[in-house]
C-alpha cells in the first residue's frame, strides 16, 4: 500500500514536499485557495482540489481524516495556519507537520497539538552557516533547541584513528550512528572501526557537544 499524503498550501515549501511525495511513489492530495496553484499541481500530484482549509466541512468532505499524514504549509496566514491545525486534530488526522513562520506561531501550534512543527527558513539557514563556517560540516538536523544530527566529514586530523581511539562518547558525550563511506553505510559502527579519511561521520548529540568535538578534536 502507498502511503497516502495531504499538502495544504502550494507555495515553495508546500510545492516541493508534493514534487518530493510524488516522486518517492506515495499517493499526494494537493490542497490550495488558489485556482492557479492547484492548476499547475493538477498533473503533478495524485489529486489537486481548490479548498478552504479553513471550513471543517470542505476538510471534512475531502476525507482529510483518511490520510495517514497531513503537511500545514500555509504561507503568511498564521490565523489561518492555526484554524487548519485546530480543525485538523478535531477530525482526528493521525499525524500533523505545520510550517511555523516564528516561535510564537510553533508555541501556539505545539500547544493545540501539532505532531511536527518546522521553521523551514530557519533551519536552512543554520544549515547553511554550519557549511560557509566549516570545511567538515556537510549537512545539519536539528532536533530539539539543543541537540542535533551533524554529517562531519573526516579529515586529516581524525583520519586513521579507530572509534575506541578517539573515545568519543567520553570525551565529548556524543555519539557516531553511521559511518558513510563511498557508496556504502555502516550502520552503529563498532569501536573497533577506523574512520578513513573522507569518511563522512553521522553524529548526534547536544550542539555544544558536537561543536567543542569539531573545534577540538578535528582541529578546524
């Protein structure tokens, strides 16, 4: 079975997460207010609809209870962001992802039961201040207001030295869960393997941890 998606609200942010649904087979309704966005999903996503999201009963009418997951990308509108959350948890949908435009906005979404909250300008440009600020950092997930998953990318300064030998976890409280090398992946590797140079380490911990291991450890 596909699994089955709703996208409320077609701009940037909700556009690509169709295009990206779309393209790794899953089943995608495409909901706009907008006659031109839903046009130009129309032969892109499994169903586009002009809707309120707004009104329970056009959600209600659509079966937006059905879904498996239903994606709030709502652009400016935080009032209406916020109706559509409500109504959405009211309907029963089983998991919720809102597009937050600030902190006060997720604080609200949080508190009336938003499942996954994402501020995706935020997060995009602290991905993009961790790659301009260092050679090693390759790509950032932050997970909470603290804590995150780093791809750090192995260099002379590590290259060589077992998972035991750098000692890691003791040092710095952090952890490696995988280990890219080349086109294969090692997943919970062992403290007995060496970190190659090139490799590219999958790390979580809390971001002080991880950026004293970066500036110490790494020597950047």
């Amino acid at each position: 079975m596909k699994k089955e998606f709703a996208v409320i609200g077609l701009g940037r942010f909700g556009g690509s997460i169709v295009r990206e649904l779309m393209s790794q087979g899953a089943q995608v309704m495409a909901i706009d207010n907008s006659s031109e966005r839903v046009d130009e999903f129309a032969s892109i996503a499994t169903q586009a609809v002009i809707a309120d999201s707004t009104d329970e009963s056009v959600l209600n009418s659509l079966g937006i209870r059905n879904f498996e997951h239903v994606i709030v990308a709502i652009g400016e509108n935080i009032q209406a962001s916020i109706l559509t959350t409500i109504i959405l948890k009211e309907l029963g949908v089983e998991q919720i992802t809102v597009k937050a435009q600030n902190d006060y906005h997720e604080k609200v979404l949080r508190k009336i039961g938003a499942d996954f909250v994402v501020h995706p300008e935020r997060d995009m440009g602290i991905r993009i201040a961790n790659n301009m600020l260092s050679n090693t950092v390759l790509d950032y997930l932050e997970l909470s207001d603290e804590h995150s998953i780093m791809e750090l990318k192995a260099n002379d300064a590590i290259a060589g030295y077992s998972i035991m030998d750098l000692d890691i976890r003791a040092k710095y409280g952090i952890n490696i869960v995988g280990i890219k090398r080349g086109s294969d992946i090692i997943v919970s590797p062992q403290a007995s393997d060496k970190i190659l140079l090139g490799d590219i380490m999958l790390l979580i911990g809390a971001d002080v941890d991880i950026n004293r291991f970066v500036k110490k450890a790494m020597r950047e």
